[in-house]
C-alpha cells in the first residue's frame, strides 16, 4: 500500500430484481482489484448489476460454481488458486482456454452449459495494442518476443503471443518448467536463465512474466542488465505494483519504451464484462486512476 488513496466515490447503482450478477471466486479473494473494476463500469454505464467478491475455500469449489449457476448469476471471474479447477469443470473450452490451460472466466450458458475462457493473454495483447506498441509483424520478418518466467501468466501471454504471429522464446530460473511449457506451446524456444540478457539484441519485445519486481515479492530490486537490447525494444512487465519496477526504470533509463502491468489488468475483465452485463466496456485513464487508487 504504497500509492494509496481512497478510490474516488461513484454513485451507487441501485439494484432492481432484474439484476445481472457477476462475481470473482478466490481463495483468499481480499486482495482481488476486480470488484472495483467491474463496479466501476456498472456504476457509469448505468447498469442495473453487482460484481462480487466470492471467497471459496478450494474444497468447495464446484459446489459454488454450480449454487451461483442456480441462483441466477450470469458467471464469474476465477482467480488464484482455482484456474486449474475451473478449466476442468467448464463444458465448452474457448481457443484461449485450451492455449493457456486455465481458465479465468467462466460464463453460464441459458441451456446451463459452462463457457470457460481465459482472457490473460489477450488481455496482455490488448494492452500492447491500446499503447501502439504492439509490433507490426511482415510475412517475411517474424518479430520476437522473449518471456522471463514459465508459470501461469507466462503460459497465456506465450499463447496470445504465438497466436499473433509472433516468434516466442521463454527463459526461466527453472528451466524444467520452461521445457514443460514448450511441449505444451509448439514452436516455443527455451533459453537459458544465465545466458538471456547476453541475447537481448535478437528480440523486439522482453515481456517479465514472473513475481521479480512485485512488492513484497521474492525480489523487489530486480533490475537485470538490459544494455545488450536493440534500440527498438519494447519492454513490458505484468506485474503492476509498484506501477514502474526496477526493470522498466532501467528500460527508460536506457531509451526504451515501456509499458506496466496495469493494462494487462483492466483490458482482460472486459470480455467477461460484456458477456454478463452485455455493454463493451472502455479502458480509459480515469479507469487506471481509480483502480491504481487502490493500492
Ligand atoms: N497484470 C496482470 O493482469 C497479471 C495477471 C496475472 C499475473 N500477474 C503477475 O504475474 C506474476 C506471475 O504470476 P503467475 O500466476 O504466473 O505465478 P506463478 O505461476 O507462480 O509463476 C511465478 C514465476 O516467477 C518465477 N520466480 C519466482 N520467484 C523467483 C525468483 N526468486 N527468481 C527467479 N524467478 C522467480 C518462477 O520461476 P520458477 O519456475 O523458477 O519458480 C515462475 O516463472 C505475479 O507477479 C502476478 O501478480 C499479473
């Protein structure tokens, strides 16, 4: 809590009882920002809704999941430590659901099939895309990406990389979990942890994918070298507190161009916002001010 303020107040939606209802079920769920971006939407769209957060021990996971289908909701966000669960109880698996292995959206069907879908990837694209930084791919020169990390996010920002055409190579501290997420992305390359900031020159995007750099993460200072990078490198990292990590102040501080985790955040909750309260919801910086208010 170190850029904190309150958010600033919204007026509060009434609810009818023609209500849409949403939800995010995590174990623990406190920390989840996604009530306050949801709300934030429903709140200046005007729509007759609630978003709430629903801790769900793991033990009662699929009994949850199936009360809120019965009690009329329209579906819910998944969050740590139920992606897994979640990708194994939906009927109907979205294209991103199956790349990414996980599932953090779910949508319940009017016939009561479950759509699971996972937005984390996408969301990242999307992201790159708002800021224009996303690079222009040419049939006869692939650009590249490489990821520090091969845990969850990693797998779905690999994914939602690969499936834009881009050429994607992981590295990671433990290079079986690297190997373990090539066999499951054909076409991914591993590098190694010790060698990467040596092959920085080779890639047009360096994506952090891993917990270094969060506060109150394994290690908030990390600042790897970066001074191999080409110049038009675009540097990215997923974590989002504190808004410029050590890694993107080195970026900057050598010329390139960066973009935080944020982003990521708030472009993934808009497909399930506009499946369950059927209104494309905008990514603006009023949105970003609210919701980094909260940290
Ligand atoms: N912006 C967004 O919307 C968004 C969305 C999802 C996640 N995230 C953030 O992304 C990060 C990763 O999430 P995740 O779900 O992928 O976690 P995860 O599955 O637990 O993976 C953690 C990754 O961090 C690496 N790591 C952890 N400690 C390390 C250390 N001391 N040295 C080197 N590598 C280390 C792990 O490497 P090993 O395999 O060697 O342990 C692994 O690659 C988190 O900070 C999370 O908050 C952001």
């Amino acid at each position: 809590m170190t850029e904190s303020a309150q958010a600033p107040m919204l007026p509060r939606q009434i609810l009818t009882g023609k209500a849409r209802l949403a939800g995010v079920l995590g174990w623990p769920v406190s920390h989840s920002r996604s009530p306050v971006l949801h709300n934030y939407w429903l709140s200046r769209y005007g729509i007759d809704g609630a978003y709430v957060p629903l801790p769900v021990h793991p033990d009662n996971f699929e009994q949850a999941v199936r009360g809120l289908q019965a009690a009329g909701f329209r579906g819910a966000n998944v969050t740590i430590p139920h992606k897994e669960a979640a990708y194994a109880l939906t009927d109907d698996l979205d294209h991103s659901a199956q790349r990414a292995g996980a599932v953090n959206t779910l949508v319940f069907q009017p016939d009561g099939r479950i759509r699971g879908i996972s937005t984390d990837g996408d969301g990242f694209v999307d992201s790159m895309k708002a800021e224009g930084l996303f690079p222009h791919t040419h049939a006869t020169e692939r650009k590249r990406a490489l990821l520090l990390g091969a845990g969850g996010a990693a797998r779905s920002v690999a994914a939602a990389l690969q499936d834009q055409g881009l050429d994607v190579a992981v590295t990671n501290r433990t290079v079986e979990r690297a190997e373990k997420l090539a066999d499951a992305l054909p076409g991914l390359d591993v590098v190694s942890w010790a060698e990467w900031e040596a092959q920085l020159g080779m890639y047009d995007v360096l994506v952090n994918t891993t917990s270094l750099g969060m506060e109150g993460g394994p290690d908030p200072m990390f600042r790897p070298n970066l001074k191999r990078a080409a110049h038009h490198l675009v540097v990215a990292d997923i974590v989002y507190v504190p808004r410029l990590t050590p890694l993107l102040a080195e970026a900057e501080q050598q010329g390139l161009k960066t973009l935080g985790g944020l982003g990521m955040l708030l472009h993934q909750a808009r497909l399930g916002f506009r499946e369950w309260f059927g209104q494309d919801p905008e990514v603006d910086a009023d949105l970003e001010a609210y919701v980094r208010a909260t940290f």
